[in-house]
C-alpha cells in the first residue's frame, strides 16, 4: 500500500515547536508513522525511534487483553520502559544536536 504524499497535508502542526522553536517530545510521530506505513523502515526509526516500541507495545496489550499470557503484565512493563527510553533520548539529542 503506498499512501501518497498528499497526507501531509493532514498532519497535524505542533503547537509546543510552534511557540518556542523547539521540538517536543513528540515531535516527527507523525511524519514517521507515515514513512512506516509507506515501508520506509529505517527512515521512519530516524524520524522517531520510538514509534516501533509503541505500535508494539499497543498490538501486545490487546493481545494480551484477549488471551492473558503468563508474564504478560511484565512484558508490557518492559515495551512500556523500552518505548520510553527511545522517546526520551532521541528528545535528549534533538536538544543537544539543535
């Protein structure tokens, strides 16, 4: 499925970036979730590692909603840490880096 540049137009303007010139923690979501659903792989974990940990972590806990595995409350915990620590430090490096 390719999914044309034309979404871009959809995206949403970052108000945080907008009023102080810098990036929010989020910012680049967007932008890489649409590189992802074009295939873009690697692209999409340049513009915002923790979009991946994130998708992962939301498909896990539906199914773990579903089917309760054992340790699953743990393996939500450690993609809950892991999708965190991407997020913070690719903040922490678009601050240094800017």
């Amino acid at each position: 499925i390719y999914f044309p540049h034309q979404f871009g137009v959809l995206m949403l303007t970052c108000y945080i970036k907008e009023a102080t010139g810098y990036d929010c923690p989020g910012c680049g979501f967007q932008r890489s979730f649409f590189k992802l659903i074009n295939g873009d792989f690697y692209e999409s974990f340049i513009l915002y590692p923790g979009l991946i940990p994130f998708i992962t972590l939301c498909l896990f806990t539906l199914i773990h909603l579903k089917f309760m595995f054992k340790n699953g409350a743990k393996i939500i915990l450690t993609l809950f840490i892991c999708t965190t620590l991407f997020t913070v430090v690719n903040f922490i490096f678009k601050i240094i880096s800017s």
